[in-house]
C-alpha cells in the first residue's frame, strides 16, 4: 500500500476506537438535560452512571459496553474525488486495526453459510472476525471523502422492525404505528433510554438505509415536529431507564423520511438504539 493508504488504515483504526468508547458533546448534554429534569430519583440514578460510565470509557479509550457492536460505515465522497479498491481495502484493514485495538468483543462466527447460520463453525477468536456490514455510500456538498463508523449492538436489532404501514393517506397513521412499535420494542429492551432511530422508504433495503443516515446526521439538540412528538408520546408511557420506571425512555428520535411512490404503504425500519447507541465517529480520509 501507498503511504496515503497506510494513513487512511490508522484513522479508520483510531476512529473506530473512537466510536466504541466516546459520547459526542450533544449526547452528553442531552443526558445532563435528561438528569436535571428527571423527577424519579432512581431514574436520575440511572442516568447518572450511565454518563459516568461513557465518561471513564473516554477517558481510558476502552468500550462502553460489553457488546461492542458491528461496525456500520457510512462513505460520503465529494464532488471531484474518487473512492478506489486499494481505499475501500485500506478502510477495511484499518477497521480490523480498529477492533483489535478498541478491543472489540470476539463475535465472528466461522465456516460456511449453513455453519454461520447455525453457529456450528464455532467462535472466531481475533476481534477482527467481526466483519463490517457492507458501506453506504452518499454524495456529500463539501470535496471531501468523509467516514462515519457506527458501532451496532445485538439488542437494538433484536428489539427492531423493518415492516410496511398502510398510511390512509395520514402522517398521523404513521407516527402512530411507529410510536407503538417503539414503546413495545423500549420496554423489551431493558437498556434504556433509547435514541430511536426511524427509516422510511420505499422498500426495506431503502428504509434500512434511511435509519443508518438518520443515525448519522442526528444531533440531540436539533429535533423536528414529528421526532418530538414520537419521543414525548414514548416517553409517557413512563418506561424508564433500564426499564425501572420514569420521565426518560427516550433521549431523543432521530428520523429520516426517503424518496415516496404512489402506494397504499410506507416501508418503515425502527431501531431502538441503547443507551450507549449511536455509538459515532467521522473522518475525513482526504
């Protein structure tokens, strides 16, 4: 590999730790919002360590959590710049890099499909064997190649939904659907509270898509009519914090709504995310 290549491996590397171990500002302060206006002590309790927990991992640049996810990359590339296979190689060494050096908790399963499916291949002992998903790729306004790696837990994609809703010509239909998909999914979760993360599209593919970009180009501090009514009409169903009970089921809802066709329905994914999700970093490769 070029130098350049060789540079692109240790950003991907160190952004990846980075995103395993770190809450950025706007989360912070959304849980410091979350603390100061909870009313139940043991939900403030809850919060409190929560925030004390991210702020050690930082500090030490070790995981926030156990399940330390599967790396989720989103690829945004500029106007005048090109992506190569010897970059995407680089991305993917520097990811393996990444999940050695986080560590990342052994979970890739080996051998073929039927052996991976049924887990008969047995556990892959490196970290490295958890491979990413496959990249998304987007245009972005600036000339620039841009990284974003999101780490993704097994409980959120358990808890979550990817199904169609039959809108009657309503937003309202809609919201409603996805409301009571989040409060069945936020109280089967067990670690709350949740960001949730809404896709909507025209198929599953596209709505799975648009719930990784809503991830990635949510802020806490910036909420939308619709976000705000789905994140406080959750939040009375006074869930909780790990399920215990409280104003704070949900931090917030970070939705983005895709390109629509003349049907009677809309493809909707839900993420439930956990407390430690989004699990974020970004890089600029060049």
């Amino acid at each position: 590999m070029t130098d350049n290549h060789e540079k692109i491996v240790a950003l991907v590397r160190d952004t990846l730790v980075e995103a395993g171990s770190t809450f950025r500002p706007d989360k912070k302060e959304a849980y410091r919002r979350a603390i100061a206006s909870e009313r139940s002590e043991q939900a403030k309790w809850v919060l409190e360590q929560v925030l004390a927990n991210a702020e050690a991992a930082e500090r030490d640049r070790s995981p926030l959590c156990d399940d330390t996810g599967i790396p989720h990359l989103v690829l945004e590339v500029g106007e005048d710049c090109a992506v190569s296979g010897r970059m995407l190689d680089a991305i993917k060494r520097g990811v393996a890099e990444g999940l050695r050096a986080l560590p990342g908790r052994p979970m890739g399963i080996m051998g073929g499909d039927s052996e991976r499916i049924d887990q008969s291949g047995g556990l892959n002992p490196d970290s490295a064997g958890v491979e990413c998903a496959p990249i998304l790729l987007r245009r972005c306004a600036e000339n620039t190649i841009r990284l974003h790696i999101l780490m993704f837990g097994g409980g959120p994609a358990i808890r979550g939904k990817t199904y169609r809703v039959f809108h009657k010509h309503s937003t309202q239909v809609v919201l409603d659907e996805i409301i009571s998909w989040a409060k069945e999914s936020v109280a089967q979760l067990g670690c709350s509270p949740c960001t949730l993360a809404v896709g909507i599209g025209r198929s599953h593919f596209e709505a799975a898509a648009m719930m990784l970009q809503a991830q990635t180009d949510g802020n806490y501090g910036v909420q939308s009519d619709m976000e705000m009514e789905i994140t406080r009409r959750v939040n009375e169903a006074n869930i909780g914090p790990l399920g215990l009970k409280g104003d704070t089921s949900v931090l917030a809802t970070f939705m983005k709504v895709g390109p629509q066709r003349a049907s009677g329905v809309r493809v909707v994914c839900l993420r439930p995310t956990c407390c430690f999700e989004p699990r974020i970093a970004t890089v600029e490769l060049c």
